[in-house]
C-alpha cells in the first residue's frame, strides 16, 4: 500500500466520534494486498445493536459478512463504526441486513459477498435475513456460518 492509500485513510490510527447515522458513516477501503487471488474474508458483529423503527427498543444481532475481494478490501475500524453507527438508527432487521450488504457492495465491489443477520428475537420471534450477490467462484474455501439458530429456554 502506499503512502497516499495510507494518509487518505482519514479514520485508522485517530480518535474518532462514533457516525449519528449509517449515512454520515465513512466506509473506507484500502487496495487488496493480494489482487488476482480468491480469497475470503469474515467479518463476525456478534454484538450488533439498532433500534425498533417503531417503538425504539434496542434490537441485538449477530451479524456474519463473508467477501471475496476485488480490488478493495474494507478498513475494518470504518466498517466497526459504520456497524456501531446503527444504534441509534431505526429501522426494520431486514432493512439492517441489506442495508449494510448494500453499503459495502457499493464501496468494495466485490467479486462476491454474503450476509447473515442472526437477529434475537422481538415478541418472542427471531428473524433471520440472509442475502448474497450471487453464487461465488469455484475453488474458494467458504465455511458455513455456523450461527446456530435462536433456541428459547
């Protein structure tokens, strides 16, 4: 990476306020540093927190992004304030979920990317949201996700 790539991060390495919202967030990227090969990369938000777009109670998710990079990889301390940026934003699990695919497909371009929002359960009914851009490249090692379902005691 050079040192333009480094100095036009503008968050890594400085004290920054957390986003009021998902939109005043900065996604950042930086170059892959392995460009050419398939590889995946995990993202596990096992602490996730939004609102209620109704009542404003909290909402609580373990959220799981897998990505096959192109030419961009996320800066993860963008992507964590971009996450926590969602705690006091209302809206709908589903709405979360896609929004959050969304926002990096449009920032990383990637070769494929997957989502999974574990959402824990609102009157007494999790939801779940999965989506992915489509199906991913052959010979790339993709573990499932694992996050067992909710299981009430």
């Amino acid at each position: 990476m050079s040192d333009h790539q480094i100095h036009s991060l503008t968050q890594l390495g400085q004290s920054v306020a957390l986003p009021k919202s998902p939109e005043e967030a900065n996604l950042e990227r930086v170059p892959s540093p392995h460009q050419g090969y398939h590889y995946m990369i995990r993202f596990t938000a096992p602490e996730f927190t939004s609102l209620c777009p109704i009542t404003g109670q909290p909402d609580f998710a373990h959220l799981v992004i897998d990505y096959i990079p192109n030419q961009w990889i996320v800066e993860s301390k963008s992507l964590k304030l971009f996450l926590a940026s969602f705690r006091n934003h209302g809206a709908f699990h589903e709405a979360c979920t896609l929004d959050i695919a969304t926002r990096l497909v449009t920032c990383l371009e990637p070769i494929w990317l997957r989502i999974g929002g574990y959402w824990y359960p609102r009157g007494g009914i999790p939801i779940d949201v999965f989506w992915q851009t489509g199906n991913p490249p052959e010979k790339v090692w993709i573990p499932p996700q694992e996050v067992p379902a909710y299981r009430g005691r």
